[in-house]
C-alpha cells in the first residue's frame, strides 16, 4: 500500500515537472507506458481504499485581490 501510494505521489511530481522539460516529459512517458489506472490495490474490487493525504503551505508567493487568486508554495504528504 505505502509502495503504491509513493509511486502516485511521485507519479504526480514527475507529471508537474514535464511541463517545460522535453526530457522529463520522455521519462514520464517511459514510466508510465504500462500504467493501467483500473487496476486497485485491494484483493476485493468493492472494498474501499483509504488515501490520506496532508497538505502543508510553506509560503504565499503572490496574491491578486482583483481575481481573487494566490500563488501559494505547498508540499504534499502522503500519510
């Protein structure tokens, strides 16, 4: 379980990376090639699959009170 949540987090932070950079894009592509997103951690389909989350805000980089918006810098915890 741990070992698949770890894959998902890092999964999510290669996918943000790959915006810019052709190559993270191409390793992305590369992990991700065999990925089938219908397959669940669990023995039984019906059973249900807890993910916790934490969300911790390090810093506000910018706030636009006109479209009321910020640009917060934050990292993920996965429990």
């Amino acid at each position: 379980m741990a070992a698949l949540v770890w894959w998902l987090a890092a999964c999510c932070l290669l996918r943000a990376a790959t915006a810019g950079n052709p190559d993270a894009k191409r390793l992305y592509d590369d992990l991700l090639s065999n990925y089938n997103k219908l397959v669940r951690p669990v023995v039984n389909t019906t059973d249900v699959l807890r993910v916790c989350i934490k969300l911790k805000l390090s810093q506000l980089i910018d706030v636009v009170s006109l479209s009321e918006t910020t640009s917060p810098a934050a990292s993920i915890i996965f429990l």
